[in-house]
C-alpha cells in the first residue's frame, strides 16, 4: 500500500513540474496546449493520495521544486547529505515514508 502511495506521490510530483513548465512558456507569449489534461490527471491521483502525504508533500513544496527525491548510494539526491544506516533499512522496506535529516524531502528508493 505505501509502496503505491509513493509511486503517486512521484507521479503527482512530475505532473506539478510539468504544469509548472508550461505556465513558465506561455508566459513567455507562446500557445501551449495540455494543461487541462495535465490538471485532470493530477485531480486524479490526489483524489487516491491519503490526506496527511499529500499535506506533508503541499507543504515541502512550498519550498522544494522537487520535494521527493530518490536515495542513491545511500545518499540524498536533494541534498547530498549521507543518509543514516537506520534509515536507509527501513526505507528499504516500504512500511513508512521517511524524509532525510539534512533537507526534510520524501525519500524514495530505486535500484
């Protein structure tokens, strides 16, 4: 179940980087279509989120542009910062969400 509440919480994380991208070129002046269906697919997987991730994720955002980040050889890829041999166990097993020490972002693994 976490594990797939991560995974939307990525998808959501790349949609809002998208619509973001697209409201920076038509500010520009040129025509961009695909918002609408960029924001109704974003509505969609809010609706699956649980409520306390996706509050936590709107307020990382406030100061991220990307407020997940992947775990790389034990590393924080936000920050850099060398992530402890606890966490990075039990991030390993999917029960929780776990956010680095060093910036506060959600941590994903990938291998």
């Amino acid at each position: 179940m976490l594990n797939k509440q991560l995974d939307l919480l990525v998808a959501l994380q790349d949609l809002d980087i998208m619509i973001k991208d697209i409201e920076d070129v038509k500010a520009l002046g040129f025509d961009v279509d695909g918002r609408q269906k960029l924001q109704g697919a974003r509505d969609e997987i809010v609706k699956k989120l649980n409520k306390p991730l996706l509050s936590r994720y709107n307020l990382l955002k406030k100061r991220y542009k990307r407020p997940i980040v992947p775990v790389k050889d034990d590393v924080c890829l936000g920050c850099f910062m060398r992530i402890p041999t606890s966490l990075f166990t039990r991030g390993r097993s999917d029960k929780e969400v776990l956010t680095c020490e060093g910036c506060g972002r959600i941590l994903y693994w990938y291998d």
